[in-house]
C-alpha cells in the first residue's frame, strides 16, 4: 500500500457536484492497494499516519500527532500512485490492485482509521472525484507499507 499525507487546513472532495467529505484541520489520505497488500499492511500504514508528529505545537515544532491534535482524516483512494512510467508516455497500472480487490482494501483501510479515532470522511470508490485542499506548511509525505517495519 503506498499513501500520500498532505497536512490540510481544509479539504473536501465533490462528486457530480456534491460534497461527498469534508475535514477542516488533519490530513488529505491519497490511497493506493497493490494486489499483495493484506491487512498488515494496511494496519501499518493507518498507524503510522495517525501517529506521525506532523503538527506543530505551541512553540511552532513538527511534535504533536494528528491523533494528539484532533483532526481529521479524508481518505481518498488513488490507483495512480502505482502508475509504472518506466517505459513510453502512457503509465502502466499493472501493479494497482484490480478494482474489486482495490475497494475491498480501500474499505478495510477506511474501517481501520476509523478504528484508531479520528474522524474519517471519504470520497468514492471509483468515482470521478474533484478534490480540493488547503495545504497546510505545506507537508506531504510519502508512506509505503514495504517500508514499514
């Protein structure tokens, strides 16, 4: 499982001209299942994002979780984050999850932070999504579940 985490001062994501989730301060989740990721992975994963020092305390360092802060999390699933564009102009996705497989692991991934506390909105599985944020520093960071011990 790979994520993309984007500290957020807001963020939303519209499907056919609705809202369909909405945080104010916490994370934009980018998530992406490979068809080897099982619930290790995604427990990996969903532990260490809620738990990273990401968010500034009263002294202005990177030393409180988003789970210390209160924040919430917008999960949005992304098969593209295991795009292969190694070869030609068009990005290969033989290594995403197929999508039925992808959802199963997209809603397991969602039940688990869910699971650890903070406020969990999501977009929809397969739809097309306009997502909006304000990122907040900005912070993004990278997590894959291979790298995680």
């Amino acid at each position: 499982m790979k994520a993309i985490l984007q500290r957020v001062r807001e963020a939303s994501v519209d499907v056919d001209g609705q809202t369909v989730g909405r945080i104010g301060p916490g994370l934009l989740v980018l998530a992406g299942f490979t068809a080897s990721d099982d619930r290790r992975a995604l427990e990996a994963v969903a532990t260490k994002m809620v738990n990273l020092r990401i968010f500034e305390d009263n002294d202005g360092k990177m030393n409180l979780s988003l789970l210390e802060t209160g924040g919430g999390l917008l999960v949005v699933s992304q098969f593209t984050l295991y795009a292969d564009c190694r070869k030609g102009r068009r990005p290969s996705f033989m290594n995403a999850a197929p999508p039925d497989q992808a959802k199963s692991l997209y809603e397991e991934f969602v039940g688990i932070c869910r699971s650890l506390g903070p406020q969990v909105e999501t977009g929809i599985f397969a739809a097309m999504m306009e997502v909006r944020l304000n990122n907040w520093g900005p912070v993004t960071i990278t997590l894959d579940s291979d790298e995680l011990a």
